[in-house]
C-alpha cells in the first residue's frame, strides 16, 4: 500500500509498471548480444585461448630472382619532324592521309610551282644569252690578237677583247648558280617526307598561302621505329646502374602505367651526364626496336632496370616480413601448425618478392596474412598456401 501511495496508483497499475521494466530490460540485453555477435572483427572479443588462427601461407622455394629497379618515363620517337613548306606560294595539293606510313622522299604536298617555274626558264635564257655573247667574244679576240701579230692593231685591243671574254665567262657562271637556285625553288614545290614514318594530323588545307617562315606546320612526321624511354630513377640506385652496365648490355622492359602490359623490350643507352639536384634523381634513356609500334610518342610507361639476377635463392612474399623490437622476423609455421618467429636477414627486394639472405629454408611454411592475430606458439589452421614463386614479381 506504502508502494502505491508513492507511485500515484492502484497496486495492479504498479505491476504493470514493473512489468514493462522487464521487458523493455530483456529487450535491451539482447539487442546487446546481437549486436556484439554480429559486429566486424575488431569488435568482437579476442579469440579464446587454444582456438586456431585461421592464417594465410607461402612455401619457400629457390629460384632464380630478377632484381630490378623501377622508374616512371616517357616515350620518345627517333625523329619528331615538323612539316613545313620552304618556300611561299598557293598550296595546290595535299597528298598524304592523316596517320599514313610515309617513305623518305614521299611527294606530301605541293605549291603553286608556275613563278618557280618562270624563274627558272629566265636564267635559263640568260645563260644562253650569254654563251652566244661568249662566242662573238672569243671570236674578237681571236681577230685582235692576229693583227697584232700583222701590226694593224694595238696591244690595248686585245687586252680589252681579252676582259670582254673573261667578263662573260663569269656571267656564265652567275647563270649556272641562277640557275641551280631557281631550280631548287622549283623542286621546294613539292614538298617532301624527310624521314621514313608516320604522319599526324592535317594542319593546313589545301588553298591556303603558304610561307616559308609560317610558325603553324603542315603535319608533324614521326618515327617511331625504334622509339626511346626516358626515365628517372632515385639517385642511390646509380653506382648498381653503373655496376650492371659494366657487365654488359641492360635489359631495360616497359609496362604501362598500370604495371601489367608488357609493352616492349630494349636495352639501357646512356646515364644522363649529371644528377637532378631538384629532384635528387638520375635520368637514363633506354631504347627499344618498337616493331610492333606498342610504345607510342609521348605514352607513360614504368621502365624495370634488370640490375642482376639472383640465382638459386630463397625468396618469399614481402608481406611475411614483419619488425619487431629485436629487428626483423617472419612467422614460420611448423610441423605441428604452430606457429614460431624466426629473425630474418633480408636481400633485395623485386616486386612483390623479397630475397631471404638467413632465417628461412627452403620449403618453409612462411605466414603472408593474419600475422596480427599471432603470438608465440599459437596454433594455426591454415586456410590457403601457395608456392612463392618469380612470376609473381611485378
């Protein structure tokens, strides 16, 4: 009665009141325990002591390692030509396709060639103006010089019959020049390919005023067999560039931005002659035969330095190296699945791969994921395993 005079009510409106406290009470703790039961890993409690850790593994193997090194470059045609005509005048014809294969000496375009033309038939003419001139000269001074000998005629006549002629034998000369001139104007009419390749777009079209210091191009012309890569890599890597080409010609191959084409293999030219200070990196230039034009002018591509091959090491997946306080280790799964750090000694790394000097033997169970739920002597249970293998270096 005491109770229901506090609350305000009846006793039967009391035991409604307590009533609903305990469900709303059920109600809370199993939302509670849905909640924890289906919540992600991190939420949940720590696996019991003795349940296996479900881990993935890679069984070391020896083979032969490729170390490389890896830079970003760009690719670079043989010879990037611009088109332009040498001499002003109407262009009368264009006579290539946009992204046609051109030979050197291909007609591309031609001018307007009838004042060229013009010109070159008035030296002409006056070339031979001159050789009938010449005639007549030789011919005076031929006459001048026999009367003198019959004394008719002085000295001075032939001195000066004998610079008549001189004077058109140069002229002739000044013809031939004029000539060769006018006829390389002529020939500039038809403008030509200097260089084998492929032709990029049309700048100009037909009907236009060319001239020859016009800034604008016809076309641009490239050739793009072999084409070049030029790359950076960080400067530490230059006395092992250095080292490699002095055991011979470099393997140099070009993937695409993503790193899964391959796209073409050459061989490293030249180390740039200086260090980027800027950027503290060494420029390198490698060049490529390109026979299948995969490698196109201007492309992105990841250039891998073959610095050296590895031979008959043990390599494993760079994952399963972890540091700890006493340096670095890896997870080791034995005979029994349990689970034992070993320290490791590393060698270089290549792509996904890393060269073990010591602490793993061949045909090792080694841990690449779910290192984070180990401690020493934890039972696994080992949920995939594969073979560390090259291949998988990319």
């Amino acid at each position: 009665m005491l109770l229901a005079t506090n609350l305000g009510g009846t006793p039967s409106h009391v035991r409604r009141i307590l009533a609903a406290v305990v469900v709303v009470a059920v109600l809370t703790g199993g939302a509670l325990y849905w909640y924890r039961a289906s919540a992600p890993e991190p939420v949940r409690a720590a696996l019991p002591p003795g349940r296996a850790v479900p881990v993935s593994v890679a069984i070391a193997a020896r083979q032969d390692v490729p170390i490389q090194a890896t830079g970003l470059g760009i690719v670079q045609a043989s010879f990037t030509i611009a088109i332009h005509s040498q001499v002003d005048g109407i262009m009368q014809q264009v006579l290539f396709t946009e992204g046609q294969h051109v030979k050197m000496g291909d007609v591309l375009a031609r001018i307007d060639p009838r004042l060229y033309q013009a010109a070159l038939d008035q030296a002409k003419a006056k070339k031979l103006q001159d050789l009938a001139m010449l005639g007549s000269a030789d011919k005076d001074l031929t006459r001048s010089k026999t009367l003198v000998v019959q004394n008719v005629a002085t000295q001075q006549l032939v001195d000066q019959q004998q610079a008549r002629v001189d004077q058109l034998k140069a002229s002739i000369e000044a013809d031939e020049a004029s000539i060769e001139t006018a006829q390389t104007q002529l020939d500039y009419t038809a403008i030509r390919a200097p260089s084998n390749g492929r032709i990029g777009v049309r700048l100009v079209d037909p009907g236009n005023l060319m001239h020859a210091n016009d800034t604008r191009p016809i076309a641009s012309l490239v050739l793009t067999q072999p084409s070049a890569v030029l790359f950076t890599l960080p400067m530490q890597m230059l006395d092992d560039v250095r080292d490699a080409m002095t055991r011979g010609p470099v393997e140099v191959t070009a993937y695409d931005q993503n790193n899964r084409r391959l796209l073409s293999t050459g061989k490293l030219l030249l180390i740039d002659n200086a260090i980027d200070q800027a950027t503290a990196t060494i420029r390198l230039k490698a060049t490529f035969d390109n026979a299948d034009e995969r490698l196109w002018p201007g492309e992105f591509v990841n250039a891998r330095v073959l610095m050296e091959t590895r031979h008959n090491a043990i390599a494993v997946p760079t994952t399963v190296v972890q540091r700890g306080q006493k340096g670095l280790f890896a997870w080791v799964v034995n005979s029994d699945n349990v689970v034992e750090p070993h320290p490791i000694e590393l060698g270089p790394a290549s792509g996904n791969l890393t060269v073990i000097d010591k602490g793993i033997a061949e045909g090792d169970r080694v841990v690449t994921d779910g290192q984070y739920k180990l401690q020493v002597n934890a039972r696994v249970t080992i949920i995939s395993s594969v073979v560390a293998a090259a291949g998988a270096a990319k």
